[in-house]
C-alpha cells in the first residue's frame, strides 16, 4: 500500500463571532509555515497583512488572494531537515476588523473643579460614549496589538476612555461660562473634543468615529440649589404660596389627630400673625379690638363666631390679637403701658363712655359720630 504524498494548501479566512475583536492572528498561537500559493479571503469589512520573516509584506483589501512565500510543498520538507523538520520560513496573516466598534463608554471617576461664572468653584462629573474604527492597520498591529494572537476593543477602551477624560477635563476648562448654559451645548462641545482627539487616536492607527457627551452634572447637593431656583422662577405671588403651604400644613396637622395634631396646629396658629401678619392686611387687629366688647366677635380669619375674650379660634387656630384700650379716647395700648400714647390718660382708669345727646344711646371711648343715630358727637 503506497503513502499518499498529496498536499493541500490552505484556505485562510476568519468570521469575528463577538463582534469585539479588532484583530485576529492566523495561527492565533505561535507562528505558522503558510505554503506558497495559500488563499486568503478577505471579507468586506476585513483588511488582512501578511508578516513574512517577521516584517509585514503586503496588505490586501477584500476579496481572494493567493500568498506567495518560500514554504512550497514538499520541497519545503526536505530543506528544512537541518531545523528539526521545523521551516524557517515563518508566516503569518492578520485579519484586522474594520468596521466601526460603537457604544465605548467614557466618564470621570472623580469629580472636576472648574469655575462657574455664577455659582464659583463648582464640581462636575461627565459621560459619554464613543464609537472607533481602524484606518492603518499596519500601523494599528505594530503600535498596538503587537504579536498578540487576538485583540478586542477590551485591551484598548480602558486607555482610550483615560485619554478621552484628560483632554475633555482641559477643553471644559477652557469653554466653561456657568453651567446653566451647558444645555443645548453639549453637541458642540463634543465636536470641538472630538477635533482634539483626532491626532491622538491616529498614532496608534485609530479613528475616532463618534463622541457623544450623555450627561454634564454637579454634585448632589448643587443640584438641589439649582432645583430651588428653579421653583422661585415658576412661583409669581410669594404671599399666596406662603400662605397655601401654612394652610396645607394645618390641615394635615389636624388630619393626623390626637394630641399631637391639636398641638402643632395651635403652635402653628400662634406663629402665623408674627410671621405673616404683613400678608393679612392687619386682620389680627381687628379680631383684637372686636374681642375687647362683651358681645360675641368674629374670627377675622374663618370668619365664625367666638367668644369676647378668646386668643386662639376654635375652629382655624387664628390667635385673636387683644389690645388693652385707652379709657378716654379709645387708641389701643401697648402690653404694661400707663399713658395713652394719643391723649396721655392714665391706662389704670376705667372708659368713659360716651352719650349720644341726640338718642341718648352709648358709645366707645373716642366716638365721633353716634353709631345708632349717626349724630356728631361734640
């Protein structure tokens, strides 16, 4: 039975299952005895270089090429006796991936200082991705990958991420206003970044297709002023909403019941005329001159019915302001006073009333007019 002596040569190609190597080595483990006349297909989105005693020797776009190297068939085997049956005539192909790598992403682990216009020394994180594609790959494989047997953009994006984050942190710097104007300007600032980027990227063979910048923000707590300012802006009537919040706050005080509920809606009560008693028109007065008569007021406020001689309303909370008054002329007194500051009576002396000459009827201290028959009072 005689030995079959046929040789086949090779068909080089290779398909990128991940869709994340840049780079792929044939043989990917050691180097390899590629024999003259080889085929070698080069898909569309491929470039392959052939490295032929350890230079790179050519370089073929798409399509079917034949290899031509010293290992021919059979006559290589008997040549290379004196190397342990091992060529000399070392060969190998890289297929490099050149269709674009997207969603790369990029951002800052630590915040930035950069100084607003408005707001001062400010803190700042960024985010973003990128897309890169292999325009050289001579240059890619020599500078980058080397003699590794595969390379995927995992090797690279680290790096590239780094270099991305230290020339974005110097072009803000530099464009910086005040981070209210950042809105609406993110496309620009990623295009001027990108233009900075180009030279380093193209060192290494690489392009940097797209930057996208996703996100500009400032710490939590500046983000909270910026909230706050933005409500003032949409809020117009201050006192209307001052005054809704105090009356939100009552109602759910009162909802929650108990003791505890009754307490802060008294609390709340008392502080309302002192905090916004320039918001009433001064109502808290006139619930207080009303309360020195004997006969039942209104609440200034809910406008119910209580007694002469209440501080708080029973149905609001409203504090009942009373003013001691003065006995001749009917001006209200400050609390401990002992001269009318009008008319300078005595505080310790009981009113005089005043009668009306016309009906006889009485009146408050001070009168002018008679308030049953509208008489002057001399």
């Amino acid at each position: 039975m005689g030995v079959d002596n046929t040789v086949f040569l090779e068909v080089i190609e290779w398909f990128d299952e991940s869709g994340q190597e840049m780079l792929h080595r044939l043989p990917q483990h050691g180097s390899g005895e590629i024999k003259f006349g080889a085929q070698l297909i080069v898909r569309e989105s491929q470039a392959g270089v052939l490295f032929y005693k350890g230079k790179a020797c050519d370089a073929f776009s798409a399509g079917r090429h034949t290899l031509k190297t010293g290992n021919i068939p059979i006559l290589t085997k008997v040549l290379s006796a004196p190397w342990a049956m091992t060529s000399p005539l070392r060969a190998e192909v890289y297929i490099v991936n050149l269709k674009v790598f997207p969603n790369l992403k990029w951002g800052t682990r630590d915040p930035v200082a950069y100084r607003d216009a408005e707001l001062g020394l400010i803190r700042l994180r960024a985010h973003g991705i990128f897309n890169i594609r292999i325009i050289q790959p001579v240059l890619f494989i020599n500078s980058m990958a080397g003699t590794m047997g595969k390379f995927t953009t995992a090797e690279v994006e680290e790096y590239l991420r780094r270099v991305i984050v230290s020339r974005f942190n110097d072009y803000l710097g530099e464009k910086l206003d005040t981070i209210f104007n950042l809105p609406g300007t993110f496309n620009d600032i990623a295009q001027g970044l990108k233009i900075r980027l180009a030279s380093d990227f193209a060192r290494f063979g690489l392009a940097l297709d797209e930057l996208f910048i996703t996100s500009i923000t400032p710490p939590p707590e500046v983000q909270e002023a910026i909230d706050d300012r933005g409500r003032l802006s949409v809020i117009k009537d201050m006192d209307n909403f001052v005054r809704m919040k105090a009356a939100m706050a009552m109602e759910k005080a009162a909802e929650s019941g108990g003791e505890a509920g009754a307490g802060l809606g008294l609390g709340m009560g008392m502080m309302m005329p002192a905090m916004f008693g320039n918001l009433t028109g001064g109502t808290a007065g006139k619930g207080g001159v009303a309360g020195a008569t004997a006969k039942e007021v209104d609440c200034p406020d809910c406008g119910l019915s209580i007694g002469p001689n209440s501080r708080f309303c029973p149905y609001c909370g409203h504090q009942q302001v009373i003013f001691d008054q003065c006995a001749n002329c009917g001006k209200n007194l400050t609390p401990g006073a002992r001269f009318c500051s009008r008319c300078g009576h005595p505080s310790s002396e009981k009113p005089q009333i005043v009668k009306c000459p016309q009906c006889n009827s009485e009146n408050i201290p001070g009168a002018v007019f008679c308030n049953n028959c509208g008489t002057k009072i001399s």
